[in-house]
C-alpha cells in the first residue's frame, strides 16, 4: 500500500517491489522489482535498488548509491555517499555471469563510509564501521573498523561507533554509552 510510503515523484518503483511503512524513497531513485525494503528506511538520491536486494528496517541509503542482486543489509545499516557494492568477482561485458553473483551481507548496525568499495562475497559483520574511501577485500569482522585500499583492521568500534580502547585486562567502554565491550581470541563481545 503505497500511502503506508513516501516516493518522490521524479522515483520510480517498480511493480513487485516489497516496501516497508514509513520508508522515504527520494529523487530519482529506482526501485526494482523483487526487492524487499524495510520499514523507516531512508533512500537517498539516485539511488538503485536491483531484484533480490534485501534491506532491513531504519537503513540508511545516501545519495549515489547502487544497491546490486546479492546484498543483504541487516536493520540499521549505513550505507554512505557514493559507496559501491559489485556482485561479480570478475565482470566481462561479453560474458555474462548472471548466475555467478556471489552474495554480501552486512550485518546490524554497520556503517558504510562515503566512496567505500565493498568486494562481493565478503561480509561485513554487526557494527563494524568501513571507513571512507576503503576497498574491502576480505570479511570484516564484528565491531571492526577498516580503512585503507585494501582495507585494513585498525581497531575496534562500539555500537555507537566510537573507538574502543581496551585496558590490560581486555575490557573497554563506549565514552558514550557507558557500555562495556570485552576483546577475547581477537574477538569483541558487548558485555554490557
């Protein structure tokens, strides 16, 4: 029911497009048939959402944005300006690989910083936060911050996305929160 919605009129949503109540889709976006977009989603600018796609609740899509067959982003991911998914590990414009797209998932709450480049089949776990301009190439782990081209692990981030610094005994808190987090066999668990 499209008044349970908001589209822009100068969007497009495709017949069979699943959309959840109070998701805002903006100026020319393209929402295509056979995707599934939650509830309070947030679809920025030129935006593209392909077939398959799957997006949880409040999920945050900023301008430029291609969302390909393949993604799954879990509730309240970021996914920043002009970041880029691929969904073929190695694309030919004279063969065709639409039955080789390898799938990404991105776990709750993580963040996608503005120009990342996330290579297909490599997960991004829950809170992890991508910094702006990386290029990931590998499965990045639960709570993990990254940058670089190829992205490295530099640290860790708690679920409001601060730096967590570990004392000797591999306890840290959120300066915000006051949440306790616990670094165990190159591990971080939310403890409190």
């Amino acid at each position: 029911m499209r008044e349970q919605f908001f589209v822009h009129d100068s969007a497009i949503v495709d017949e069979g497009a699943e959309i959840g109540a109070g998701t805002k889709i903006w100026h020319f976006s393209h929402i295509m048939s056979g995707c599934k977009i939650g509830e309070r989603c947030n679809i920025g600018q030129n935006v593209v959402v392909s077939p398959g796609v799957t997006l949880g609740k409040n999920v945050k899509v900023q301008n430029n944005v291609s969302i390909y067959e393949g993604v799954i982003c879990d509730d309240d991911v970021f996914l920043g300006p002009s970041m880029v998914f691929t969904n073929v590990i190695n694309p030919r414009s004279a063969v065709n690989r639409r039955d080789q797209y390898l799938t990404t998932y991105v776990g709750k709450g993580a963040s996608i910083g503005a120009n990342a480049t996330i290579v297909c089949g490599h997960d991004i776990g829950s809170y992890a936060f991508i910094g702006a301009g990386a290029v990931v190439t590998k499965t990045v782990a639960p709570y993990a911050l990254v940058v670089g081209n190829p992205a490295k692990q530099i640290g860790w981030v708690s679920e409001y996305g601060h730096r967590l610094i570990f004392s000797a005994d591999y306890i840290a808190i959120c300066p915000e929160t006051g949440q306790e987090y616990k670094l165990e066999d190159n591990t971080v668990k939310r403890t409190k």
